[in-house]
C-alpha cells in the first residue's frame, strides 16, 4: 500500500498538507494503562510506534501474532517476530520505535498486585523486577533471559 501526505481541501483552496507520517502514534495519557495500575487490561491490535519512552506500574506481556516489532528497553533493544512472546516490568522506561506495516500484537497489562499473586518462582518474581530485560522465546541477541 502506498503511503503519501495528506492535502486536506476544502472548496478549491488546499490547506496545509500533514508532516505526519502516514501512520498514528502512540499518544502517552491517551491509553488508560498510565492511569489506572489496578486495572487488568487485555489487547489485540495494530501496535502503534512510540515517539519517546514511556513506563506503567503494571507487568506486560506482548504476544506476536503477525509481523514484527522493536523495542528499546532500558539500555538495550530487542526485536520480536510472528509467534514471539516479551514480559517485562512496564515500570522500566520501554518503547516500540519500530514495526512492520502487518504487525499484530496480543497482550495484557497485568497489575502488579495480581502479578504477585500467580505463585511464580521467587528467582523470576526477582527477575522480573529487577533485570530491565524482556524474557521472550527466542533470543538471538544473547541479551535477553531465556524463556
């Protein structure tokens, strides 16, 4: 699908054309999961690209269904495929900068009250809470925890 800016006219007068790409933003306070911690939130959609960083009290959990993304996480990337899986602690600056045009994402925001309560091993509870780095199926950076 070609992508080309946006000229908006109206009568025989074009407005200003857009300096937006052709894609939407992710917009921080938008999304409810900044605002309530307490809430468990599901998704499956489209993921939009983030212009800066942004963090949440919540543990998330990102399933790939189609195409692929990236992340920056702290102070490394990742990049995730169809069938992938990333948890992480969102109270760690993340981002998605990038991502194909079909990517599909599948996931939750999971309170951190509840997260506590799933009876995890103590060495992950630890892990998840510390480590800064996104546990995924695969890892082929040699950076990340193994799943």
């Amino acid at each position: 699908m070609r992508r080309g800016r946006l000229v908006l006219v109206r009568g025989n007068k074009k407005l200003a054309e857009s300096k937006m790409p052709g894609r939407p933003f992710y917009q921080p306070g938008a999304s409810s999961v900044e605002g309530l911690p307490l809430v468990l939130q599901m998704f499956h959609n489209h993921p939009l690209v983030m212009l800066k960083p942004h963090w949440h009290a919540q543990v998330e959990v990102n399933f790939i269904v189609q195409g692929s993304v990236h992340y920056r996480m702290a102070e490394h990337e990742i990049s995730l495929s169809a069938g992938e899986m990333c948890l992480f602690w969102g109270g760690l600056p993340h981002q998605m900068d990038d991502l194909s045009d079909d990517a599909v994402y599948a996931g939750a925001h999971l309170p951190l009250v509840h997260f506590f309560r799933l009876h995890l091993p103590a060495d992950i509870r630890r892990w998840r809470m510390s480590a800064g780095r996104c546990r995924r199926k695969k890892c082929t950076s040699g950076r990340c925890a193994p799943a």
